[in-house]
C-alpha cells in the first residue's frame, strides 16, 4: 500500500462533552483496499471518533482530509457525499419499507420529478447479487433477520458508492456462521478498493481480517501497529492492562447438587421436544445459531414466552408460568438480551434499577425506601458488584454497557432467585466488565443456584460453561461438555454431525 | 434501533384483505343496513349516497393532511383552533364582497402555511414533543381568536358558497376538491422524494439522518402541508356556514377526529407506516355512522356519548392486536 | 468518565441547590411579585390565602394528572369529569342539604367508574391513552348534558359548596383560612407521599420509564397503569367539588382545565410520555399558571388571551427543558 493511496485521514481530532473529554488528539488514518481496526473498551472514544468522521459530532479541534484534501461534515448528509458510508452498531433499517427502498433511502432515483421505482428494484437487486444474498429486494425490512439486514446495510453503503465504509461492531448482533460471511464480504470489499473502517470488541475477527490495528483508551490513541506485530493478547493487554489468563473464572470441584430444573417434551411456536434439566450449582450454557430457538428457550423457561406443550417441574414440583411475573414468584430470574429495551430504566436512580424486582413484590403502600429498600441496602450490593458510578443516584443511563448489566444483575441477585437464566450477559460489554459478570455467574452458582446461560459467543460458552446444550431448529440438537472446542460446537449447532465427545443425552437427564 | 424486535410479530402476520377495503365494506353494509332497517329507501339514490359524500368533506380535508403529520411521526392538535381562524379569517376579510374572495382566501393560505411552519419548527428545531408544541400553538391561535371575535365575523359572498354548494351535474364541487386531494396526496407519498423521506422520518428518524436526509426539514413541511389543509377545510366551513365564528373547528372535534380517521384508515400512530386511502376510508366509516344516526333519530346528546365510544372502539380494532405496551 | 464512587455526591455549593429548586418555584415568584406590584394586598395574609384557594382547583387537578404523566400517559378527560361532578352534584342534591353526603359518595364512585374505564381500555384494548381519555371526554359532556337536559344553572346546596367557599375566620397569625386550602394540603401531601415515598409510586415511574423491562421484572403493569387514571379521575372528582363550591352550576364549568394541569406539570417539571416529574413541581407549575392567569386579569387583558398565554408558557417551558437536556448531552 503507498503513501498516495490514503483515503481518510484524520488529525488530532479532539472532542469534549460537558464533564468529559471524549477525544484528545485522536489521529487515524486508512487507505484503499485497507482494513484498519479499531479496538478499545466501551467508552475509550472509538464510537465518539466514528461520528465525528460522519458527520453527527463536530470535533473541537483537528481536522479531516478525504483524498488528501481538508473536509468539515455540519451533518451526515455532507459525510455521506464524501463517500463515508456508516453502519452503525444500530442498526437504521425502516422496517415497514422494502428492501429496495431501504437501500436507496436518501439516494432515491427519479425521473422526470417521479420516483424511479423500476431503477430502485433493479438497482437492488444488482446489489444484493454482488453481495451474493438472496434476499429479495421488495421484501419488507422488518421481515428479515438480523443477518439479513445486515446484509442490506451494507448494500446501502454501495448504492452510496462508498469509498471509505465504517462498520462499528458489525458482528455483534450475529452467531458465528453469519459473522464468518460478513467477514467474507468484507475481504471483498477490501479486494475492491475500498477502504474500511472496523471497529469491534472479537478479538478473532481482527486477527482474521484487519491489516492494521489502531488501540485506543480513555479518548486517547495508545498505538496503531500492522496485525502482524499485533498478537490478540497485546491487544487485549494495550486495552485494558491484564492477560488473557484470568479472563474465565474456574470451575468447582464439586459436583452439581439436586436437580432444579427438569423440562420433559416442552415446546411452543418456536420450540419443540425440548428434555433439559439443570442442577444446583451449575451452569448450563446454551449455543446455538441466530434463529436455533436458543433466546425463546430462556424465555420460555422463564414464562415470557410460555412453553405451550410438555411438563415442566421446579424444586420437585410441576409448574406452569404463563408471565414473567408467576417466573419470579416460583423463584426464576432473567436477564434479557436487549439491555436498553428490556432491561433499563433508563431514566431512574441506580438504586432504583436494582430494587425494581423487590419493589414489584413488596406492598404498594410500603414506604419505598424502607427495610429492605433502604438506600443502604442497594448501595451495600452496588459497592459488592463493583458498580462504577460517579453516585448511586446517578441515571442509569448515563453508565456503560458493563455498569448498567452489574446494575440489572444486582436487581435479581437482591431477590435471590434459585435459578437465574441469562440471554447474552456480555453482548456490547468491555473486556473487563465481561470477566466480572463471568466471576458473578460462577458465584451465584457456587452458592447452590442454577445458572443457564444462553450465548452467541462461543468462546464465553465454553469457557464458562460446566455442560452445554446445542439448539438447531427449535430443537435442542444435542449436549456436550466444554472440552469439545467452538468446532465440537459448530457441529451440532449447523446440524450436520454429532459432536466428537457429545454425552449421551439420556445419561446426562438421569 | 435493531429490528429484532419487530421481528416475531410481522413474520406472523397474515396478510389481509387491505384496510380501505374492509372499512368501505363495513360503511357499506352499515349505510345500506340502516336505510332498509329504517325504511328511509331515499338514502340509497343518488342524492342519498352524494350527501353522504358531502358529510366526508370537512373531516376529509384536515385529516388528509394529519395523515402526512403522523406518517412523520409527529401529530397535530391545532388544527381545530386553525379551522376556526382561517374561517373567520375569511369571512371577515370578506364581507360578502366578490372582490375580497382572492385576497382573503390567499391570506388564509399565507397565514396556515405560518402556523404550520411554526408548528413544524417547534418540534423539529427546539424539540418540544409535538402533542405540547401544537396544543400550545393551538392554544395560542384560539386565545387571538376569541380574543378578538365573540361571534360570527363578516360574512361570505354568494360567489364563494358555490365552493361548499355547487355541484357538477349532481356531484357537488367540494366533493370532487376532496377527491383530487386525495390524488395529489396519494402522488406525493407514492412517487416523490419526498413521500419516501416522509415515511423514513416517522419509520427511523435517527436511521433517516444517518442516510442523509434533513428530517427537520421534512417534518417542517409535513406540519405546513397539514396547516394549509385545516386552512382549507376553514374556508369549506365559512363557505358552508355563510360566515366563520370562533367556535367552528372546535364544536366538529376535528382535533380527535382527524387523528382517529388517520389511525383508523390503518396509519401508525407512531409514524412510517399508512396512506391517504386508508384515512378517506377512515372518513367515510364516520360520515356513515353519522348518517346512521341520523336516520334513526339519535338525539345530539347521546349521539356525542357514542362517538366518543366509537372512536374508542375503532382504534381499540387495531391496537387490540398490539402486543408492545401502550400508555 | 466513570470513577469508582462512593455513596453519595459532594456537596459542591450553592449551584447544585441552585438547580434543585424547581423552575416553576422561580417563575412563580416573578409572576407574583408582578401580581403584588399590581395589586399590593395579594401581599397580605387574606391575599395569599385567596389566591391560594382559588388555584387549588388546578393544584389538584395536577396531582392527579402527574400519576398518569409519569406513568407515561395523558388523562384528557379530567376537565370532563369536573363538569360532569359539578351537574351531577346538582342533580343529585336537588338543592336539599341533606343529599349532600350521600351524593358526594355517589360522585366519587363515578370517578372510581371513570378512571377504571380509562385503565382498562388503555391496558386491555390497548388504545394509547390521548385518544381513550379524549373519546372519555367526548362522552361525559354528553352524559352531563343528557343528564342536565341541555341547560343546567342554579347552585349547588351550601353544605356541599364548603369545601371551595367556606374561609375560617379570625384565624391567628394569618386571620382568614379558606377550607380549600386545607384540601389542597392534605391532597399535595397525600399526592406527594403516594408518588414519592411508596413502593407503589416507584412502579409509577417504572412503568413511564419502561414498561417491558418494568413487566420483567414482575412489575404489574397494567393494575399499576389502571391505578394511576382512578387516582387522576378521583383527583378529578375532587376538583369539581370544589369548583362547585366557587360558583353557579354551568355545562364549561370544566372545559380545558385537563389541558391547564397537563400544562402545570409540565411547568413543574413532569415529563411527557413519562418516568420523570415531582408533585412539589406539579403543584408549583399549577400556582405559576394561575398566578400568570390572575396577572393578565390585573392587566385588564381579555379574558381569552389566558389561552394564547398559557400556549405560550407551555412551549417555552417544554423547549427550555429540551435545550437544557441537549446541552447536557
């Protein structure tokens, strides 16, 4: 790659918002046909950076050269003329359009003042297919899956023409395979000239696809090596400052106790013949691809989405939830996936997050801070969790990702349920916040509860895990231990083969 | 926002017969019912079914243009107050005068295409939710109002009833005016840019900035496109009524009822999703029920009760099937 | 950004008090002391206390609709409800004092019927709660008016206008007391605790705040959601019965004070579509609107102008919180 061939640079941009000083000095730069990744914990600056450079924050200081000449993005419209394209971590689809009209929202054809519909399907289509994905393009957005409309973000970018695409942790919402094909498309993008920006927290994804790495914490750069003189755990020691090693809790010598759990032929719309029993002290973890049924079996078992055939007995005796609310009272937790929608009162205290579950029991006219409500109480489990905030009567909101899941899995560990089901407790969470919660999970099962745990992300799956079941199609495919490997995994979660040391099912269900 | 949410629910809908559809059915089978029910056979010829037509007009207009409000995510409450304003407005400037009918009805145009204006700049540019920006507005133009008139204003002049009155062959102007709108408004959401930014706006505003579009701008002109309809439907009203008075937006609720035709015809409340079509159906379900009434001699008063309930009901159709939560 | 932290924050001078103090708190005194320079026995204990009575309709009213704003709905149909109480109480009592009490009850279990309709077609028919409560309005005008056959007038018995007319007097330090004032005590506080201090208030703003993760986590949405329009139509009730004590029997007895309370929470600082708001800010927001209604009448404006005026305060008091949040990120 030569000097000449540079697409984007930016030069000591720096950015403040009131209190926090969100970039100083910040310089990156990308060439053509280059992959440059940026790594960093969850408010290190790196999606401050990204939005300066779209156009949705102007820096303080510093400036932009597309091409080598001198740029100033007001709006994202002006970011988007310069050919930056930017599929955010959110993503910005209208579910109730097509596909066609998704992919040339804002660049929409006309002819003769009319919307040129014909263009845009055919357009779209021409699109998809360079991409390679079925996906038809007068589909309606909202139909899709999220892989799919992954897919179709990025073909927005390229309707743009985009010379310099952003893709701020792309992977997230996707399970391996799906992520794989991505970074297929990726590479081909790159063959293409085109220079991409790459921002995630999946350390084997960098590995995999980026030419040049760029850390950077605390609103600072630290470094910007190629990958080659970058190996994960330096990236992972530049990002937070600990190894590798003590990232996954261990495992307890002793042996599981009683059973808690014990599903026989459960199923609903999206499951069926589901057999799975889960015991004191364990963690259970739960894989499987986007779609498998892997997030409706948490909320099945919880009662959010209620299992509609096959038996269900908790503590010995059969149960039949049909809400959240009859989950907590016979004693289940759950933390759900979607954090923001679904998890957060992103407008109250942090001390009012964590007693939300205990107040929804408690009497209505109880004094809302008395006894076992007190603030003393709250801020003693906050303090216990490690929750970093500048007060416990601060927002919620105002914390990162890996604070505010503390917070919400506080709001269950204050009522003590005696199993605690958690969809994706790490999704968008920084590295150290991660090893936390995965230390909490193994504590709450140490003190005789039963955990499942229902992940994307394999390495945390096996890592944590103490058994693990496969889902594929609404079906659990099979069970395997930890040893196995993310390969021993895949297999089963594609469908095709046993996994090499899968237990046999029966044996684990005595 | 990811769409994973939306997701179980719409790829278990079933599609249905289309929304305008069912509601013309249902008008249809309740007009038809209630004329042979009561006997009132006359109901059901021409001058029956082009009366019925002349009930949608009013409500027709100023809920063609909160169609375009809510499709942008926003809603307009001023549009009674702004009916009562250009009415008066008009037949003050008026006063049976031929010669003062172009310069009032341009003033009244100049004058909605304000309010909108400010309307849509109040919630794009300052932020204020929309309900409190046009209540507000709304409080606004109807404190000037009445502050400055207690009664009926000026009048119109014969020239000018011909809007509300004259007919081609049996079809009355008014309602053809409604009908061409209908068109216009069809166009402009189908086949412009601007229909596809509207849509994009109320579907994902934070989506549409990102894909460039001045979402401020488009809920700008959304709110002025909205203003000059209730200013239009003003000056159908002084037409109608030989004269405007401040109270004439307000005694027809066009304020809820506008928004419930638009929610009825199959719009989302919360924007990005609907049509003209389904809000002319809308229309035509209350100019029907309307007409039912009337031929079976409900008297006002429990007829007000039941149209409460009724709107109620109707949206309570569709928001029954919401599974999200409502407040 | 984020620092390891204590309990509680430090005391970091007057700024912070500064900016405790509701908005609305400052506003009023401003208009206030216009209303004073005006008219310098608003000054005086007699003064105070009479403005005080006659805006306790509103304050109510106020600390009624808060449940619901902060529950992240509307109630439109309170000012309904205030007319319909005010014609109902006249039907009832037939002008004999001795229907009083029993028509009160009877008034009351009208407003306990209203609110749990408003509730349930909100929680179980599932329409957004601005156009359930405005089709409610729709209805009760007309029920008033089938019930008063179209033109009610007259007064209600003495015994039943207490609460809004009656002033005790020779009271020490402030001489005279209107009963009004104690109702809007009682109902400020009663207000205040319910929302702020209870378990049940913190469900409130759970359900405004999120009302799915509120559900998750047990909460009972829909009983909480149900409660709060019964405590906004009861709040409701209540304001007519004191309106009834102000004047003569009229079919707009009621009319726009559902907008006027919306508007006073917004001015105290309550947020539309919930989660955030204080009844100390309600009940501020509610003096500060009909301290501004009382300095246009001293101005020798026109009665209507009110209207323009409170669109007026409702729009930059909204705007200003919105700038304020933006500059705050």
């Amino acid at each position: 790659m030569s000097i000449d061939a540079i697409a984007l640079e930016m030069r000591d941009i720096t950015k403040s918002f009131p209190g926090v000083r969100a970039l100083e000095a910040v310089s990156f730069d990308c060439a053509h046909g280059e992959v440059h990744a940026i790594c960093g914990e969850n408010g290190a600056g790196k999606s401050t950076l990204i939005k300066v450079l779209g156009g949705i924050y102007q820096p303080d200081a510093g400036s932009i050269l597309i091409e080598g000449k001198p740029a100033a993005f007001s709006h994202p419209v002006e970011a988007r003329r310069a050919g930056i394209s930017i599929i955010h971590q959110e993503l910005s689809l209208l579910p109730h359009r097509t596909v066609a009209e998704n992919i040339y929202l804002g660049l929409e054809p006309t002819r003769g003042g009319r919307l040129d519909r014909k263009a845009m399907m055919e357009g779209a289509r021409r699109l998809l297919g360079r991409l390679g994905s079925p996906i038809s393009a007068d589909a309606r957005a909202g139909d899709l899956a999220i892989a799919e409309q992954q897919t179709v973000e990025i073909a927005k970018a390229l309707a743009l023409d985009a010379r310099i695409l952003v893709m701020d942790e792309p992977t997230a919402a996707l399970d391996d395979t799906n992520a794989k094909r991505l970074l297929d498309l990726v590479a081909r993008l790159r063959s293409e000239g085109v220079a991409i920006v790459y921002v995630s927290h999946r350390m084997p994804e960098i590995a995999a696809i980026a030419d040049r790495v760029t850390i950077m914490k605390d609103g600072r750069k630290v470094e910007t090596a190629p990958i080659g003189a970058m190996p994960t755990d330096r990236i992972v020691r530049l990002m937070v400052g600990r190894e590798l090693s003590d990232y996954y809790p261990a495992r307890p010598d002793t042996p599981p106790g009683d059973v808690l759990l014990e599903i026989a032929g459960g199923g609903n719309a999206e499951l069926a013949d589901i057999d799975l029993s889960v015991r004191a002290g364990e963690i259970v973890g739960i894989a499987g691809l986007e779609g498998s049924g892997k997030a409706a079996l948490a909320r099945a078992i919880f009662g959010d989405q209620p299992f509609t055939r096959g038996t269900v007995r908790f503590l010995g005796a059969p149960i039949d939830l049909r809400h959240p609310r009859a989950g907590i009272e016979a004693g289940i937790g759950f933390l759900s996936d979607d954090r923001k929608r679904e998890g957060c009162l992103l407008q109250q205290s942090l001390r009012d997050n964590l007693l939300l579950v205990r107040r929804a029991f408690a009497s209505p006219v109880r004094g809302s801070r008395a006894g076992t409500l007190a603030d003393g109480e709250a801020d003693t489990m906050m303090r216990r969790l490690d929750v970093r905030a500048a007060h416990f009567g601060q927002a919620i909101g105002a914390l990162s990702g890996g604070n505010q899941q503390k917070v919400i899995l506080g709001r269950w560990l204050a009522r003590d349920p005696r199993l605690l089901v958690f969809c994706e407790p790490t999704r968008g969470i920084d590295v150290a916040a991660k090893a936390a919660i995965y230390q909490l999970m193994r504590d709450v099962a140490a003190r005789g509860r039963g955990v499942v745990m229902v992940s994307s992300d394999l390495p945390e799956v096996i890592g944590v895990s103490d058994r693990i079941l496969v889902m594929h199609q609404g079906r659990i495919a099979g069970e395997c231990s930890p040893e196995v490997g993310e390969e021993g995994v895949m297999a089963l979660a594609v469908g095709h083969r046993p996994a090499p040391l899968d237990v046999a099912r029966e044996g684990a269900l005595a | 926002m990811t769409l994973a949410d939306t997701l179980p629910a719409s790829r278990r809908t079933r599609r249905s017969l289309p929304v305008p559809l069912l509601l013309f059915l249902a008008s249809a089978v309740l007009y038809v019912g209630a004329a042979l029910y009561t006997g009132q056979l006359n109901q059901l010829g021409a001058s029956g079914l082009v009366g019925l037509a002349q009930r949608m007009v009013g409500l027709g207009i100023v809920a063609l243009g909160q169609t375009f409000v809510i499709l942008a995510g926003s809603i307009d409450l001023s549009v009674a107050n702004l009916i009562s304003v250009s009415a008066v407005l008009a037949s003050f400037v008026m006063q049976g005068d031929p010669a003062m009918i172009a310069p009032a009805v341009l003033l009244v145009l100049v004058v909605s295409a304000a309010v909108g204006f400010v309307n849509g700049g109040v919630v794009a540019k300052l932020g204020v939710n929309p309900l409190i920006a046009t209540l507000g507005v709304g409080l606004i133009l109807q404190g000037l109002l009445s502050a400055s008139f207690n009664n009926f204003a000026g009048s119109v002049p014969e020239a000018f009833q011909g809007l509300a009155y004259g007919t081609i062959g049996i079809i009355p102007w008014s309602v053809l005016a409604l009908l061409a709108l209908a068109i216009i408004g069809a166009l402009l959401l189908r086949s412009t840019r601007f229909g596809a930014h509207l849509y994009a706006t109320g579907g994902n505003m934070d989506g549409a900035r990102l894909a460039g579009i001045r979402t401020d701008r488009i809920t700008i002109l959304a709110h002025v496109i909205c203003s000059l309809m209730a200013g239009l439907t003003g000056l159908y009203l002084a037409s109608r009524l030989r004269s405007g008075a401040p109270w004439v937006g307000r005694d027809g609720v066009y304020d809820l009822e506008s928004i419930a035709v638009v929610v009825i015809g199959g719009t989302l409340l919360s924007g990005g999703r609907g049509g003209v079509w389904g809000t002319l159906a809308g229309v035509l379900l209350f100019a029907t029920l309307d007409a039912v009434f009337n031929m079976l001699g409900v008297p006002a008063f429990p007829k007000q009760v039941m149209r409460g309930a009724i709107v109620i009901l109707a949206v309570a159709a569709y928001a029954i099937r919401n599974k999200g939560p409502v407040a | 950004m984020s620092v390891a932290a204590a309990g509680e924050p430090k005391w970091n001078g007057g700024m912070s008090l500064f900016r405790k103090i509701n908005i609305a708190v400052i506003v009023f005194v401003i208009l206030y002391a216009g209303i004073a320079i005006l008219q310098p026995n608003y000054l005086e204990p007699a003064g105070i206390t009479n403005f005080l009575r006659r805006a306790t309709p509103l304050a109510v009213l106020a600390c009624g609709q808060i449940f619901v704003l902060v529950a992240g709905g509307f109630d439109l149909s309170m000012g309904a409800l205030v007319t319909l109480t005010v014609i109902g109480g006249s039907m009832l009592t037939d002008n004999d004092p001795g229907n009083t009490a029993w028509a009160i009850l009877v008034l009351y279990a009208i407003g306990l019927g209203v609110g749990l309709v408003n509730g349930l077609v909100v929680t179980v028919l599932r329409v957004p709660s601005i156009i359930a409560t405005l089709g409610m309005l729709l209805s009760l005008n007309g029920v008033a008016m089938m019930w008063s056959g179209g033109s009610p007038r007259g007064y209600l018995p003495d015994n039943f206008r207490f609460f809004g007319r009656f002033t005790f007097r020779d009271v020490p330090l402030v001489g005279s007391f209107p009963v009004a004032v104690v109702v809007l005590v009682v109902v400020a506080l009663a207000a205040w605790w319910g929302l702020q201090k209870t378990v049940f208030g913190k469900r409130v703003f759970a359900i405004g705040d999120n009302p799915r993760a509120a559900a998750l986590s047990g909460v009972r949405v829909e009983a909480t959601r149900i409660a709060a329009f019964v405590i906004s139509a009861l709040a409701a009730v209540t304001g007519g019965i004191l309106l009834g004590g102000f004047g003569g029997v009229s079919v707009d007895v009621g009319s726009g004070l559902e907008l006027q309370a919306i508007a006073a929470c917004v001015i105290g600082g309550v947020q539309l579509m919930g989660g955030r708001g204080s009844v100390i800010g309600a009940v501020a927001g509610a003096l500060t609107l009909f301290a501004l209604f009382t300095l246009l009448n001293l101005l020798g404006l026109p009665q209507p102008l009110k209207d323009t005026a409170q669109g007026v305060i409702l729009i930059s008091a909204v705007a200003s919180g919105a700038w304020r949040r933006r500059r705050a990120g």
